[in-house]
C-alpha cells in the first residue's frame, strides 16, 4: 500500500473546493497508513464528483476501495473497521443515499464509544455531498443535517470553501469520535479559491466570522454561506452593514461569535437550504434568544427550504433560499 507525495508541502494554489478535498484526503492518508478511503466509485471514477480523483492510483486498492452498492453494509464494514484501529472515510455518494445507512450511523457509530465507556474510539467520518443546485433527480438533493446533529454521539461539521475543505478533512480523519462531514456539493467545481497549503488550521469544531458588519448578523453553513456574501455585498450598496458567521460546525454548536457579533448588532437572521422547520436555525435561534435577550433588537428569523419534499430539477430555484428572499428578511428584522 504505497503513497505518493502531493508535492504541496508549502505554498499556496489557487484551487476549487474539490481539489482542495482530494488533497487534504491525501495529506491525511501519507501521514497515516491506516487512514482508508471506501465508498461507490471512489476507486477507479474517482468519485461521482471525483473527490477521490487519483488516489486509488496511487496509494493502491487496499487503502481506496470500491464498494457495493449497498450504503449499510458501507457503513457496518466502516464500523468494523474503527473498532479494529483503522480510519475509514466513506464516502455517501448523494445526500439522498444515507438512509439505507441510517440505522447503522445512528444506532450503532454514534454510541459505540459511550457504550463502551470510551475503550472503544470510533475514528470514522462520513463524507456527504449535501445540498441542491445542481439539476440532479429524486433523492439527490436533501439537507439531512438535523437528523444528524439530533444523535448524541455524532459531530456534525460543513465546510463552504476551499480553505476549509482542506483542512477540515484532515482535522475529521484524525478526530477519534466519528465525523458526519458536509460538503456543499454545488461549490465543488464553481469557484476557485487561494489556499496556503502551509497555512495553520483553525479549529474544527469552531465558527468563524467572514465579513465584519454592524447593522445586522447573518449566520450560515455549507452553499449557504456564499449567499449569505453576496447579500452582504448587495446591502452595503444600500448602506446596510451585515456580518456573515461561517457556523462551520453544527454539533457541536458554537454560537460564541454569534452570540459575540449578536450583542453588537442586535438582530439575527439564520438561513440554510433545509427545511425551517426543527431545522438547525431552530436551535441557534433558541439558543440566541436565551443567551442574547436583553440585545436583540428584533426576533430571530429563519430563512429555509419550505416544508414540502424536494422539489423536481426545473423548479428547485423556486424552492432554494436565494438573495432576495435572504434579503427580505434582512429588510424585515430592520424594520421591526
């Protein structure tokens, strides 16, 4: 099982959310030989989005192994795999896809370390492409998140650029608890960003503020996040400041620089492709609400998916929160 160098051990690349996947799984895997790579073509493809491009070339079939397509039994060799010291990465080819593996992520991932009363690590982390935008069918464009942040157990994480895609992945790999790892599938290939492959890495289970902002706050994850940018941008042409927060992370929640920038706004609007309802905004608007009360100047609003099932291709736009209905809300909590 050999590896092949990356040949980035410093500077920096101009480079898309894919690629900034695949080298930050390769990093992981050199410095790690039990770190493993499985999933539905992830081998000879390289992946349906090809995340995995080229590294079944090069570390070997052993260490990059095409499955089944059987998403439990993925899981339950995964499970197997941990408890015998390896560090599986597996990869859900579509967000759709995760529920033939549900029982085994939450009945079974999720506890084995407090059952175990720790003795047992549970070193795996689940790659989902999650989200819409990209005109695909049926089941292949959920936003299963809050199912996942619901189990005790399980950290939940979701990068939303290159930056963080490579070092996330590597951060999620050497984590000892299992890792449900959320990649805005949209982004993979749409924008380039500078990544200083050098760079120290801020920590995984941490949010962080994007855009300084002093009217209203704005909290995203995943595709959301590049929304919630532009929207910053259209509303400084009309004099509205707005901070963007990168949550990052979703179980755990780390509301400390929402809370920090809520204090000095006064208001918040949280927003993510999921359905509003019990959708991870319930909580950071609760949560807000409790810890900032005295602050908001106006209640904490939730922009979503409508509660209806994911719509068909050619009307997803119509379902997607875009810049408009992001700004609405925006108009909206300043009015209040």
């Amino acid at each position: 099982m050999s590896s092949a160098s990356t040949g980035t051990a410093g500077g920096s690349s101009r480079i898309t959310l894919a690629k900034a996947l695949n080298l930050g799984l390769r990093r992981a895997m050199e410095a790690d030989d039990k770190v493993l790579v499985m999933g539905e073509d992830v081998g000879r493809l390289g992946g349906v989005f090809r995340i995995t491009d080229g590294l079944q070339k090069d570390f070997g079939e052993d260490r990059v192994i095409d499955t089944p397509l059987a998403e439990s039994g993925i899981l339950g060799t995964a499970v197997g795999l941990a408890m015998r010291g390896y560090r599986p990465v597996v990869e859900i080819q579509f967000d759709g896809f995760v529920y033939p593996a549900y029982d085994q992520i939450v009945s079974q991932v999720a506890k084995m370390r407090a059952r175990t009363n720790g003795r047992t690590a549970m070193p795996l982390v689940i790659r989902i492409p999650f989200g819409g935008g990209i005109g695909a069918v049926e089941h292949h464009s959920e936003s299963p998140e809050a199912q996942f942040v619901h189990t005790p157990g399980l950290k939940v994480v979701a990068c939303s650029n290159p930056v963080d895609g490579f070092t996330m992945i590597q951060q999620a790999v050497a984590c000892d608890d299992p890792v449900v790892f959320l990649e805005p599938k949209r982004q993979y290939h749409s924008d380039k960003a500078e990544v200083d492959l050098a760079a120290p890495a801020h920590p995984l289970f941490a949010s962080r503020v994007l855009r300084r902002g002093t009217d209203v706050t704005v909290a995203a994850y995943g595709p959301t996040v590049r929304t919630a940018m532009r929207a910053a941008e259209a509303a400084a042409v009309e004099g509205t400041s707005i901070e963007v927060v990168d949550l990052r992370t979703l179980s755990p929640l780390d509301l400390g620089p929402v809370a920090e920038s809520v204090r000095r706004t006064g208001r918040l609007v949280v927003v993510h492709e999921a359905h509003v309802t019990l959708g991870v905004g319930t909580e950071v608007a609760a949560r807000i609400t409790e810890e900032c009360f005295y602050s908001l100047e106006a209640p904490v609003l939730r922009v979503g998916g409508f509660d209806v099932p994911y719509p068909a291709a050619r009307i997803e736009e119509a379902f997607l929160p875009d810049l408009d209905r992001l700004l609405d809300a925006v108009d909206r909590s300043l009015a209040f």
